[in-house]
C-alpha cells in the first residue's frame, strides 16, 4: 500500500514500486521508509555521540600521574602528559616540581606534598617516573618549560650528564646538616651539586628460622650464624642445606637468580659492586678507565652459589624477576636471598607470607677474600637531590625549602621514617628517628658496628647503563650455560675499557 | 560544487594539515637537525657535524640489529602474505560462518604490541620449559617467537585486504576463464592474481614497513636478549639513546638513516608492484 502524493493530492494507491514517472513527479511517501530513515538517523547520531564521550574519557584530570615513554622515530615524545593545570603562585614564592625516582614510595610522597603545601601554601608538584625509566623521563620532562625544579641523579655518572641543570648547593642548610660530606657530589670548581638524601643497604637477607632449623638438624655443618663469618663456611651451610631441603621444608636455599633483562641489577650493579671495590682498595683508586677484573673468581664462586643452590634450575633463570625471588623468600620457600633493606616493603607485602619480622636479619655477602670476617654490609647512596639550576631562582628557593622543611621538622622527618622508610644522613635525626623495619635496622645496626668495615658503593663509577646491561646478558648467558666464565670476564674487561672511552668524551 | 571547492578547500584542510606539520613534519626537521648534534635535551644542542653518523656505524650493534631486521622482514614478509592469501581464498567461498571466521581471524589484530609481546614470552617459555631453556636464553628461539608472534597479528588484518581485492575480481572473467577450460590453479595464477594485484601491494607495503619498523612486540619478547642478538633496529635505537651519556646524536643518527633505509625499500617496492596492477 502506497501513498502517492503530488502537491495538496494524496492518492492511496495499490501498484508495484516500480511505477515509471515522467513528466509529473510523484513523490513518494512510504511510512515504513522513513521510520527506517528516522532509525538510521538516530543510530549515526548515537554512534557519534560515543565516539565523541570516548574522546574526553581520555582527558580526566588527575593529580597523580606515573608517565611512561615512547620513542618516535623522529624524536622523544611523551605519550602521557600531565593534564593538570597547577595554579602558579606569585614569582615570590615560586613552586617545587619534584620528578620521584622510586614508585613504591609514590603514595607517601603525594601526602608528604599535600601536608606541606597545608602547612606553607607552597604548591608542590609530585610525579613518578615508572620502574627503570627515570632517565627518560628526566630527559623529556627538563626540556619543557615547566621543569622539574627538584631531581634526582644516581651519582658522578648521572652528574656527567646532568651538569648543566645542577644548582651549587654548598651554602645550604641541608648541606651544612649532611653526616658525611664526603658523600656529596662535587664538580671540579669545588661547588657541591648533588646531596645525598637516604642511605641504604644491601647484603644477604636471611630467615633465622630456617636457618636455627638447620642448626638443630642432625650432621649440620655449623651451630650458629656467628659460625659463618667467610665464603668457605658459608659454602659449606649452603651446599649442606641443599642436600637436607627437603627436612627444612624448603625449595632451595637461595631465592632464584633473577635473570630476566631489566631485573638482573642484583647481580651487574650489587653483587660487581664486591669485586670492584676490592680492586679499587687493592689499587688505592676510587675509579679506573681500566678494570681488570682481578676478584673475578671470587665473583664466579658466589654468583656459582646463588646459582646451584636454589629453587630454579640454572638454565631456567631468564624467566625470573626479582619480584618472583622476593616472593620465594617470603613464602618461605627459600632461606636466602640477596637484596637491600628498602626489599621489606616487598616481603611483607606478599600475600600469604610466612616470614616474620623478628626472623629476617642480614648478613655480609662474603666472596672469599681476605679478612672478610670483618666486612660488614654494603652500605652507600645511589640517589642524590639535585635542584634544576635552569629555573627561576623562586622555584629554586622553594625547593631547597621543601627539602629542608622535610630533614628537619618533626611533621618532615616522621614521614621520612615512618612513611618513606629511609635512613637519612642528617644530623637532624636523632637516635630515635631512625626507621623501624627490620632490615632497616639490621642497616643501622652493622654501620655502628665498628668492628666491622662496609663495602662502599662503588658501582656509581661504573661507566654506562649500556655496560651494566651487557654484563647482565652475559651473566645470562653462562647461567644458561652458552659461554664460559672466562668469557664472561674478558666482555667485562673489554666492555669497561670501551665504555669509558665513549662516555669520556 | 568544483567551484566550491577551489575556494574553501584550502580552509577544510589546514586543521589536518597544522596537525601533520605538528606531529610529523617539524620532528623530523628538528630530529634532522639534531642527528648533526650533540645534545641532552632536545633544547641544548651543540653542532658537531658528521661525528654522529660515523660513531653510529663503528659499533657492531647497529649493523647486527640491520641484518637481524633485514632476516626477520624477509621471512616473515613472506609467511605473512602466503598464509594471509590462502587463508583469503579459502574464506571467499561459498561456505556457511566464512563471516564468523573472518572476524575472528583478525582480532588478533586490536591487541596492542607491548601486551603481546608479554603474553607470547609467557606462552613460550612454557613450552621452552620442557626443553630446559628459556626464550631470552637462546637468540633462535627468540627469532622464530617473534616470527610466530608478527604472523599471528598481522595475518588477519592482511587476510581482509586479500578477501576485498578477491571478492573484487569480476565474475565474468571466472566465468570466461572456466569457460576455456583454466583448472583451479592456472585461474589463480593467471586470473586472480594480476587482478589482485593492487591488494598485494598495499599488503607487501603494510607488512614490509611493519617489520621494518617494530619495536612494542620486540621489546616486550626478548628485549634484544641474548646479548642483543634479538635487537632490531628500532630497539637499537631506542637504547643508543637512553643507555650512554653523550650518545643521544648517535641514536637521532641512526633513527635518520632508519627512515632512509625504510623509505628507499618501501618505495621500490610500491614502485615495482604498480607497474603490474592491471586496468580493471
């Protein structure tokens, strides 16, 4: 049934669609048509309507942001950018932007933000850079105008290539407050850039309750752990304690090796740290264009440790993150682990962890040198406050003020200890303003000790992340069993030598 | 509406265009610019010349990473648009579901490079596990995932094109081809395909670049592990740049000679594979 309309005349007419018109122009007038048309119509309008929603779905604000990068082929660019407009305050007091290195201490940095601007009215910006990607953030944050104005750098390398955007600090108050100023990084005028905001260690953590269950088992080889001050008992314990896991209730003595690229740092910065300060001591240097390597078979003995005692076999490791260790430790499923005090957060954080606090202590990595009885832990800095010197001198003054409000007050320092677990190498801290986590506390208590010398860290002399990396993927590669120790050696002889020379000039 | 055109085009444009010069066009002049300096950021460059382009070719990893690239494009090229045409084929019959299948075989497309990558190390090293070995442990291994890995994402996608340039083909031409008595395979080889041509080169195009150009699934696999053995190019670049101090003009460097090399081989391509599309 049609509807035939032409002009005021409508004629309902029965006849096929295909009428032929000419001439006079029939308009046809079919209901069902246009309510299809009108459906169609409404469709397209709904469909545009949430593709538009999705649109700014994407530009939500948020005043946390971790950013992460991508690389063009063309230049750096960054995928997320903070959306935030931040209210600049008057030049006068100028405003602190501070880029955060370590994401697990994200959140106490936000409310540490939130209570001093409370406190002052001072803004203050906190972003994240994303586990291992600080550099790169860094570097596409500090071209934009709106800066970082606090930031941090990993030592005399990171300084090498951030010169340019250090203030001096030498006439500060933190500076005046810092423990050991040797610490500091200086630059060849004398003035001090980078200071040094938390002290950490590292060492083998241990659980002293598998290890007294060792202890009280028939044919144990020691009795105590003051038994094991030296690679060859600690050997001894170790191999013994394999043999026996299985009355331990244990899957391995040591954690597994984590081997997988990017979480291999325990083993190319931490455990390189040992041989290369032995040579460093050896030598009376305290960095070399030209490493030799001379402790490598102490390296080999224990990395060879780490490796045939644990809970995966060796050719498995380039599956392991560290995470995946620290979770083998806290289930209890290893007795042993390498890894430094800020790794508590970690072990208490693990779902169904059977570790408990009064259980996990450190103990020396020791490698079999002489007079190792008296080495203590592996204590240093890696993470040292730098002020952009490129923005303007308000931002700049709020920023040291941010710092030192933090150091100092007892609202600041309650939250470096409590909240962000550091130990601080200030003289404002006293004795009972020191962190209270377990392996904190082990740190603290081995840096007292006087009879026992830490290792200091030298690995911030190491020439390149690039050199860190190959020595990692070489690390992997004799774990899994395709080059040989000796092999091993020369790419990390050979390697310093051509880092050193590409980043010297 | 010719004449509305001429005069308010130019307008209907510029957006799109200011956006282009934005995103793409000022980049690579600066990027350009800096491969011929030393710099940290991108605002405190100091001219050095041709000492980037020279270092960039003096270290051994960048000429692996090329060879590594140039290995993977060509054999996954290849699978990747054998399987996609077959599969095409096979999906323009008369069969019951060839839609549900069509869909399905191109999801694999929508997932994201780096989430792949992650997923298929996972899925790998599960089955790497009964032979005692795992994918960063062995550069092979981390070849032939990679290869399993482009194909599975790239040949639905591919396979689509395929079935729109098939499903192209004039039906009078089969008709006449059956006519004179063309089997099966000379109808593909002597009909179909040149008619099909102007779907194989987009998709000789799409794959060529791709492969060239990958970075997210590279990343996320191997990470160029063993030893780098597994870098393309893209991740050599990506770690000149952010691995060594002062080194920043060396991977702009390299992303230059990148877009050189990747530009002269899609052009040649594009070049040789019009001049056999046939006037439909």
């Amino acid at each position: 049934m049609v509807l035939l309309t032409h002009g005021a005349v409508t004629l309902p007419i029965t006849v096929p669609h295909t009428l032929p018109v000419t001439g006079c122009v029939w308009q046809e007038q079919n209901r069902k048509g246009e309510v299809l048309f009108m459906k169609k119509k409404l469709l397209s309008v709904l469909l545009s309507v949430a593709m538009v929603a999705t649109l700014l779905v994407g530009c939500g604000e948020t005043t946390t942001e971790t950013t992460e990068e991508a690389v063009t082929e063309e230049a750096t660019e960054e995928t997320a950018e903070p959306v935030e407009e931040v209210a600049k305050t008057t030049d006068e007091v100028g405003q602190v932007y501070y880029l955060n290195f370590k994401p697990e201490a994200e959140e106490a940095w936000q409310a540490i933000a939130a209570a001093y601007t409370a406190e002052t009215g001072v803004e203050v910006r906190v972003v994240t850079a994303a586990s291992g990607t600080y550099e790169q953030t860094l570097k596409s944050e500090i071209a934009k105008e709106d800066a970082p104005t606090l930031f941090q750098i990993n030592g005399p390398v990171g300084y090498a290539s951030w010169s340019n955007y250090c203030a001096d600090l030498s006439d500060t108050q933190l500076y005046s407050w810092l423990l050991d100023k040797s610490l500091a990084i200086t630059g060849d005028d004398g003035g001090v850039y980078g200071i040094p905001y938390v002290v950490e260690g590292y060492g083998i953590i241990y659980n002293n309750a598998i290890m007294n269950k060792y202890f009280a088992l028939d044919g144990a080889v020691a009795t105590s752990m003051d038994e094991i001050n030296n690679f060859d008992t600690l050997k001894a314990v170790v191999e013994d304690m394999q043999d026996k896991k299985d009355d331990l209730g244990i899957e391995g003595v040591f954690a597994s090796t984590s081997l997988l690229p990017g979480e291999d740092w325990r083993w190319q910065t931490h455990l390189a740290n040992l041989p290369v300060y032995y040579e460093y001591k050896e030598k009376g240097i305290s960095d070399t264009s030209e490493f030799e390597f001379l402790y490598s078979d102490n390296y080999k003995a224990i990395f060879d440790l780490y490796l045939n005692n644990s809970c995966t076999a060796p050719a498995l490791l380039g599956n392991i993150s560290v995470n995946d260790s620290m979770a083998e430790f806290a289930l209890g499923k290893a007795a042993m682990v390498q890894n430094g005090n800020w790794g508590w957060g970690q072990i208490s954080g693990v779902e169904g962890n059977v570790v408990v606090a009064e259980d996990v202590k450190f103990m020396p990595i020791y490698t079999g040198v002489e007079g190792e009885e008296n080495q203590g832990l592996c204590t240093g800095t890696e993470n040292f406050f730098c002020i952009n010197s490129q923005v303007n001198e308000a931002d700049q003054a709020a920023s040291i003020a941010f710092i030192e409000w933090l150091f100092s007050s007892d609202a600041g320092k309650a939250a470096v200890t409590n909240d962000l677990g550091f130990i601080a190498p200030f003289s404002t801290f006293e004795d009972d303003e020191k962190p209270t986590d377990p392996l904190a506390q082990e740190v603290i208590r081995y840096m007292e000790d006087t009879t026992k010398t830490s290792v200091s860290w030298t690995f911030t002399t190491f020439p390149s992340q690039e050199f860190k990396n190959n020595f990692g993927s070489a690390l992997l590669e004799y774990a899994a069993g395709n080059m040989s120790w000796d092999e091993v050696k020369d790419l990390v002889v050979v390697q310093w030598a051509s880092e050193k020379a590409a980043t010297a000039e | 509406m010719q004449k509305a055109i001429r005069k308010y085009g130019a307008i209907f444009v510029l957006p799109t265009l200011v956006a282009f010069m934005i995103a793409f066009v000022i980049p690579f002049i600066m990027g350009l610019y800096l491969s011929f300096c030393e710099f940290t950021t991108v605002t405190d460059a100091t001219f050095t010349g041709l000492s980037n382009y020279i270092k960039a070719f003096s270290g051994k990893d960048f000429i692996n990473a090329m060879l590594f690239t140039v290995k993977f494009a060509v054999v996954a090229v290849v699978f990747i648009n054998l399987l996609a045409f077959f599969m095409a084929l096979l999906l323009t019959r008369k069969m019951k579901g060839t839609n549900i299948f069509r869909t399905v075989f191109f999801m694999p497309n929508l997932i994201g490079g780096i989430v792949l990558g992650y997923i298929w190390q996972s899925m790998i090293n599960a089955i790497l596990v009964q032979y005692e070995t795992t994918l960063v442990a062995d550069a092979n291994a981390g070849f032939w995932g990679l290869v399993i890995l482009i194909n599975w994402q790239m040949i639905g996608y591919m396979m689509i094109i395929y079935i729109a340039g098939l499903q192209n083909v004039s039906t009078d031409l089969l008709e006449a081809a059956r006519i004179d008595g063309a089997n099966t395979i000379k109808t593909l080889l002597f009909v179909k395909i040149p008619m099909v041509m102007p779907s194989i080169t987009i998709c000789l195009f799409l794959t060529v670049s791709n492969c060239f150009k990958l970075f997210d699934q590279n990343l996320a696999l191997t990470a160029g592990a063993p030893s780098k053995k597994t870098a393309m190019l893209a991740l050599d670049i990506y770690n000149s740049f952010y691995n060594r101090v002062g080194f920043e003009g060396v991977g702009q460097a390299k992303a230059v000679i990148f877009f050189v090399i990747v530009a002269v081989i899609a052009l040649t391509q594009l070049t040789i594979t019009r001049r056999k599309e046939v006037e439909q």
